[in-house]
C-alpha cells in the first residue's frame, strides 16, 4: 500500500532500525521504546490489522509469531521473558494501520499495561 509507513519502512523508501529482515518479514526497534528492547516485527505484504486476517493467512501468522519469540530470546530476554503486544483499531491501540507485534523486554513489565 502505498500511503503505509511500514510499508515504505519495509520496500527501504524510510530507513529504520534494522533488527532482522527476510523475504517475509522485517524487524526494527521502535522509535519510542517503552522497555529496554522494543522491537516491532512486520509482514512485508501488507495486512491493515489482525481483524482483516484470512484463512490463509494462518502459515503467515505462524511464522511470524515464532521470529518474534526467536529475535526475543536471540535479543536476550529467553531466561525472563517478553511481552508480545499485537494492537487493533483504534479502540485496541493501534496508530499505523499495517498489523505488528510489539515486542518489549529487558524489564518487569507491570500489568495492566498504561
């Protein structure tokens, strides 16, 4: 999509923090880091939100749940911990219309969150 920042982040039009990169996904650290590590971990192909997932995506959702807990542990939080935060819409949290987790660790983090 043209317009999504995440979008441009991923086609390399932005620049980021670069964590990790494949065919598939991309990995950065986020701008505004509420931890120690903070990371955000996209799909390249463009899926506004996990409301607007499809039955075939399930492989894709797969996948990409199981870099974000192995960037996680290679990151250093294996032995603690990390939380993995997916926001929806606006009501859920989410300012970029492109689905992300969240991965903050390095900390204790207290819940409920905010």
């Amino acid at each position: 999509m043209k317009d999504c920042i995440f979008c441009k982040i991923a086609a390399g039009e932005i620049p980021c923090s670069k964590i990790y990169e494949d065919d598939a996904f991309l990995a950065f650290h986020d701008i505004a880091p509420q931890a120690p590590l903070h990371f955000l971990l996209i799909p390249k192909r463009h899926i506004r939100n996990i409301m607007e997932i499809e039955g075939g995506d399930d492989a894709l959702l797969g996948a990409l749940l199981y870099k974000a807990q192995a960037l996680a542990v290679e990151l250093g939080c294996g032995e603690k911990g990390a939380r993995f935060v997916v926001n929806c819409k606006a009501d859920g949290g989410q300012t970029v219309d492109h689905l992300h987790i969240h991965v903050l660790g390095g900390r204790p983090l207290a819940w409920p969150p905010g």
